[in-house]
C-alpha cells in the first residue's frame, strides 16, 4: 500500500468546506475525482467549471491532465 503525506492544514481547510469529512474520505473523494478526470483527459475531453447559469466558465488547468496524450 502507498503512503502519502498530506499537509495537516490543507486537509483541515478541506474538512471545514465539506463538513467534517475523514481525511481517509476526502482522500478518496478526491482520487476518485482525479481518476475521473484523467479517462476524461484520455478521451481527448477538457473539464470545465460553470456558474449556476452557465456564463461564467473556466476550464481547469493542470499539468498532470494537460500532459495526458489522448488514446
């Protein structure tokens, strides 16, 4: 199994927005979510953010994604 170390404060940052969560949760939570978006990135697919309308919309930038060669 791997181990990884993760600051204390950005864990508890995180537990404050989403309520209290394990860090063993949100950990997962937010593997899950990379995981997700890597296949998507695969595809040759872009993540977006969107306000409640839809007008206001960013386009995630990360490295580990963006250097993702689709299949």
């Amino acid at each position: 199994m791997a181990r990884v170390s993760i600051d204390p404060s950005f864990i508890d940052r995180l537990q404050a927005i989403v309520g209290n969560e394990s860090p063993a949760k949100i950990t997962a939570n937010a593997l899950t979510l990379f995981s997700w978006a890597a296949e998507e990135a695969k595809k040759g697919r872009m993540i977006f953010s969107a306000d409640a309308e839809g007008k206001q919309i960013e386009r995630l930038a990360m490295p580990a994604l963006a250097n993702l060669k689709p299949e």
